[in-house]
C-alpha cells in the first residue's frame, strides 16, 4: 500500500532501494555497536549474501509488479510464499503429501484463473513479477532459517538488509531509475513508512520468527495482508476486483491456507 504512494512519481528499483538502504542503517549501526558484524562461519556468511540477493529480487520484481497490477492482486500473489515453501518441502522430500500437492495445484489454478480474467488493471507481467517476489521471498526464509545459531536476527537483518539495498542501489543506478521528486512528500511518506513500518518492524519481525518457527508458518502468518490490503486499495485507489478475479483470488487464498494445514500436520507429526 505504502509502495502505491511512492510509485506515483519514482521507479520501482530506486523506490526499492531507498526503502532498504533506510531500513538497514540504523541495524547496521546498531550491530556494528554490539558486536554482531564480526564473522563467525564464512559459510554463513555467504548464505546471508545470498539471502541479501534474493531480498533484493524480491522486492525489486514486487514493487515492480505494482505497475502492472493492482494492489489487492500483487499482494495476494507475493503471499503466496507458503505454497513455494512447500514445494520445496515436495522437491527435498521426493514425494508429495496431499496437503502440498493440493495447496500447489491449487494455487496454480487461482494464478491461471487471475491471468485469464479480463481484467485489465492485472497484465501478465504484473502477476509474473508478483510471484517472482513471493518464489524470492520464500527461498529467502528458508535459508535464514538454516543459518548458524550464532547469528541472531541482528546479525542476519543486518547484513542481509545491507546487501539487498548495495544491489538495488546498484541496479537503479545501472536502469537509470529516479526517485521522487524532493518536494514530493506522499512518495517520501510512502518509503518512509515501508522503511520504518514494514521493514523495521515487519520484515524484521519475520526474520526473528523464522529462526524458531517454520518459514511456511511464519509466512501464512501475513495472510490477512492481501485482505486488508483489497480493503484499503478500493478505498484509497478506488480498485475493484472483477468478478472472475475475485474467485481466482479466493483459490489463491484457500491454496495458502491449505499449505497451512500441511504445516500444522507435519510438525504435529514431528513431535
């Protein structure tokens, strides 16, 4: 919604990087301070460089998609992260549970529902960037997860926020994307309240969760996000979901929860 604002007057891949490079400044201030920026595991290391890379896609290709399709679509569609942490549950395991091979199917027939819509606030390449960014987001929290227990959610924000906001600085300047105008105070507003609000608290909030719960519970936990998200774009934007539209969202929603109920089982089964 924030990323709606900025985009009235800055590119994608700058609006992106302004939102990093303020998100991760104060943490790389605050782990340099505490220590938590000295190497412990050059293995980890790389995995967090990584990890910063696929920040990067992730919000490069979502606030991209922007452009292309409407807030409540893009949203739904970059939520999806779930059914892509199953898959990859699917793809390690070498078999397929029903709860997986269901939230998969089915998330596959609400995208193709969505992309058959004649809807036109919602191209091809707007729903394709959106799912690039929920396929980045989700091997991101997979590999924070899997990092050495001796980096807490500090040393892992602060690193990985830092090298998503190097490379999309980079490539901005690489595209020659802009940033809004000085003077255009609902476009800075818009970055620096995804800076503040969703990357300090909310994106910081997930990495530490993720470190103790799985990343496909910790990702359905942003489920209602593409519902408040619908709520606030019709009202702000005046956006409307077509009638086809909406019950391919509905799919995509149910998939989600779906790969929830997969989740559950297989930790209840663990234990």
């Amino acid at each position: 919604m924030f990323a709606r604002f900025a985009l009235v007057s800055g590119g994608p891949l700058a609006v992106s990087a302004a939102r990093l490079t303020l998100g991760a400044l104060p943490l790389v201030v605050l782990a340099a301070l505490r220590g938590r920026l000295r190497v412990a595991d050059t293995r980890a290391e790389r995995r967090l460089l990584l990890a910063g890379a696929l920040l990067a896609v992730h919000f490069a290709t979502w606030i991209a998609s922007l452009d292309f399709a409407s807030v409540a679509i893009s949203t739904l569609l970059v939520c999806t992260t779930p059914v892509w942490t199953e898959a990859y549950g699917v793809l390690r395991r070498r078999r397929a549970d029903p709860y997986a091979a269901g939230s998969i199917a089915a998330a596959l027939i609400g995208v193709a529902v969505v992309v058959g819509a004649p809807d036109r606030a919602n191209t091809p390449l707007g729903i394709v960037l959106a799912l690039a960014g929920a396929v980045a987001i989700a091997a991101y929290l997979l590999i924070v997860r899997a990092i050495d227990a001796r980096y807490d959610t500090l040393a892992v924000t602060s690193r990985t926020y830092a090298y998503a906001a190097v490379l999309l600085t980079a490539a901005a300047l690489l595209a020659h994307d802009h940033l809004p105008p000085s003077g255009d105070v609902r476009a800075w507003g818009g970055i620096v309240a995804m800076a503040l609000l969703s990357q300090l608290f909310g994106h910081t909030a997930l990495n530490a969760a993720v470190r103790v719960l799985s990343a496909t519970f910790v990702s359905t936990m942003t489920l209602l996000e593409p519902v408040i998200a619908a709520v606030l774009a019709a009202w702000l934007f005046g956006e409307r979901l077509g009638a086809t539209t909406g019950i391919g969202a509905a799919i995509i929603l149910a998939a989600i929860a779906v790969a929830l109920r997969g989740e559950q089982r297989a930790e209840a089964s663990a234990q």
